[in-house]
C-alpha cells in the first residue's frame, strides 16, 4: 500500500472515530429508546463527507477506494457501537448505487446531490412478505400506462423504511417471468398510495424499519433505472458494496466487544484478582483477537483485490464475489463470537441496557441475516466458484 493512501486511510479513520464518538456513542442508548436518531446527524455526517464517500464529484461526492473506506466504516462501528445509526444513516449506500449507475443524467441530478447533502434519505426494497433470498421470485409489479408506471405490491423489513424520500425498488415489469421479468424503479417517498407500517425488532432499535404498501403508486417512468428487465443483475452486482460494508461494520463491532471485555477484564476483580489475572477469562480475550486479526487481514486483501479489478475494469469478477460472500459469514461469526464472549466476560453488566456488548450480541444476527443470509452467502461462494 502507498504511503499517500495509508496517510489518507488514517486520517479518515480519525475523523471518523471522533465522530462516533462524540455524536454517536454517547447518544445510542436514548435513540434506541427512541426508536429512531435526529435527522439533523445525516446533515452533519454530510458535512464530515462521509455520506458522498465513493460517489462521483459532480453528484457532490468524493470518489473513494474500497480500501480507503473499510478503516472508515470499521472506525464507525468500533467507536459508534450502534447498527441501528449505521444501518439507516448509510442506507443511501445500498439505495443510491444503481441510481448513479443507471439512472438518466437529470435523475442523477435530482436525487443523488440531495441525498448526499444529507437533506434528503434513499432506501432499497427489494424483500418481499413472500421471501427475501430468492429474488427471482418477487412479485411487485409495475405496468406501464402512457408515460406512467402503476406499483401494486409488498416490500417487508426495508431500513429506512418510514423515512425514506427515494425508494429504489425491485419491480416486476411486462410479462417477464424470474429473474429476467425483474426491473428497478425509483419511487419518491410522498407519491399517493404509498403506505408504510413500522416493525418492531430484536435490535437496531433507532433505525426505522418498515413494511412498504404499494396500491396502485403511480411513477413517471423516467424513474426507470436501466432498461425493463436489468434489474436482477442490478441488484446482484449492488450487494457487492453491501456485504463488505456489513463485513466492515461486524468487523468494528467486533472490536468494540473486545475493547469493552477488555477493560472490563482490567477493572473488575473476582477472587482477590482483577479478571484478567483469571487464565480462563484472559483465554477468551486471546480468542477474541485471533478470529479480528484474521477478519482485518481478510477484509483488507478483499479490498484491496476489488481495487485492483475496479481499476482492470473487471466489475464481479466470479472469484471476488465468492471471497466477498465468504468474508461476510467470517466477519458476522467473529462478530457473533466476540458479542457472546464479551457478555460472559461482563457478567450480569452484560445483559445491561447500556453496555455495547449487550447491544451488539442482540444485533448480530440480522447481520448474519440481511445483505443475503449465510446459507445464500455459501450457496453463491461455491457457484462463483464454479463448483456447480
Ligand atoms: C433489520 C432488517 C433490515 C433489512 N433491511 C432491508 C432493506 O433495507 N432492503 C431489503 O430489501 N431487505 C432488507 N432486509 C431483508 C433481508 O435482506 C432478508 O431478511 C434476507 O435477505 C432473508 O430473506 P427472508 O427474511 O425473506 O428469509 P427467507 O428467504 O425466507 O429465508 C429464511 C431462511 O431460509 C434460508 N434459506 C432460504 N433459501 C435457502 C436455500 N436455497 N438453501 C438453504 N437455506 C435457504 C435462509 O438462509 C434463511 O436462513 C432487512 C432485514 C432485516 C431483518
């Protein structure tokens, strides 16, 4: 790695890290009561550049490499320790891509500035009631009417869900039948017909998760993204981004357990002795550190190699994706390793309202769950792989 993208990769990080936890951290506790964080931290992580991160200058962003940003969004979740502000303040970077990628060039204008700015939020819905990993099966529809496409259907569990002012969507268009029938459509927020429920969760409390209800939304169709019937492979080549982020963020969270059992570890005293001096509880330390030392390593070689292939112009090249799929569950099990280790080691504190290990030990599974469940991430890997 250059010296230049090193220093730059750091002083992000810090940036970041202060951030989180002097605008994150302190206030996670109150938001998840809350059941939702103030608008006005999307404005401010705007201000900070990092909701343009890895967008295009003239959109009001700044380009950035996958190794530049993986220190950023570990930074966030160690110092922030809530999912719940990463999941919404960031859903723009699931919601946003295939607007940038395929979206007219006064589309582009209109959404993306705003978003990023902060003043406005992007969310993706693509999960349906019926099912969420078998997208060939969605069966919202859009049909075309003049100059109009009419959305009738259900989108289920879609972060940032009730706030959302754009709405990349999964459609069905025309008569296509699977994966080739699959469309992307961007839908405002406040057009008629558009209902949303809010659900209520095991974590990410402060994030606004919802049900969707389209009853006969009307969209000019120059919200179309692509072409009718692009949108399967839309969707599959955005979850690239989403999985390292959620590789990223277990990462991080990851982190935060370790440092919050370690001091704990240091502090508490049990038998005439600090915890530490307790072979046992300094064993799981050491376990802890292990499974994030191979995450990190992992995730920086993932990075680095998608730089490398962005830079060929070689966009899903089969072997990335399958490393991408694999590092998900890597991260999300160390995650789920490190919260469960770290709640032991805090003992009755770490079933506490408050601490970061009781959050993230009841937040880890939806990782383990959204951007592609484990047992899809495992059946993607081996075909990527041509093993199939
Ligand atoms: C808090 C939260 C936020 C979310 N945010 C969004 C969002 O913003 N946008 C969005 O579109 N979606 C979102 N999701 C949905 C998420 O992506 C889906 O939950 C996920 O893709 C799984 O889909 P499903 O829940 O329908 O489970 P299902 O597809 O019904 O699967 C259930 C179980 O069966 C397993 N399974 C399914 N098929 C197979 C198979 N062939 N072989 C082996 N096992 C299989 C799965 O791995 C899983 O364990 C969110 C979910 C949550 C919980």
């Amino acid at each position: 790695m250059d010296a230049e993208l090193q220093a730059d990769r750091a002083a992000l990080a810090d940036t970041v890290r202060r951030f989180a936890e002097s605008e994150i951290a302190p206030n996670v506790q109150a938001w998840d009561d809350a059941g939702e964080f103030p608008r006005g931290l999307y404005t401010r992580a705007a201000e900070l550049g990092l909701l343009g991160l890895g967008y295009p200058e003239e959109l009001g962003g700044t380009p950035a490499s996958y190794s530049l940003k993986l220190p950023a969004w570990v930074a966030l979740a160690r110092h922030g320790r809530s999912g719940g502000v990463l999941a919404s303040l960031f859903s723009h970077n699931i919601g946003l891509p295939p607007v940038v990628l395929h979206a007219s060039d006064a589309v582009r204008r209109e959404v993306v500035p705003p978003v990023l700015r902060g003043e406005k939020i992007a969310a993706l819905a693509i999960t349906e009631p019926g099912g969420g990993s078998d997208v060939a099966a969605l069966r919202t529809t859009a049909r075309l009417e003049g100059d109009h496409y009419v959305v009738n259907g259900e989108k289920t569990f879609i972060t940032s869900g009730m706030r959302a002012d754009w709405i990349t969507v999964a459609v069905r268009t025309g008569e296509g039948r699977g994966a080739g029938g699959i469309s992307m459509l961007l839908v405002p927020g406040d057009a008629p017909g558009l209902a949303r429920t809010r659900l209520s969760k095991m974590g990410w409390l402060c994030s606004d998760t919802a049900t969707l209800h389209f009853d006969n939304v009307r969209v000019p169709a120059r919200y179309l993204l692509g072409h009718e019937g692009e949108g399967f492979r839309m969707v599959m080549g955005n979850f690239n981004g989403e999985r390292i982020g959620l590789a990223a963020g277990a990462l991080g969270f990851s982190q935060a357990c370790l440092d919050e059992a370690l001091a704990w570890a240091r502090e508490r005293k049990a038998f005439g002795a600090a915890l530490i001096e307790h072979q046992a509880v300094r064993h799981k330390l050491v376990d802890m550190q292990m499974r994030i030392a191979s995450t990190e390593a992992w995730a920086e070689a993932v990075s680095a190699e998608g730089d490398a292939l962005e830079a060929a112009g070689r966009h899903n090249a089969p072997e990335w994706v399958a490393q991408i799929c694999m590092l998900k569950n890597h991260a999300t099990q160390t995650m789920q390793f490190c919260a469960d280790q770290a709640v032991q080691i805090l003992g009755g504190m770490g079933f506490m309202r408050g601490t970061a290990s009781e959050r993230i030990y009841r937040e880890v599974k939806v990782m383990m769950i959204g951007g592609g469940a484990e047992e899809i991430m495992k059946e993607l890997a081996a075909r990527q792989m041509g093993w199939l």
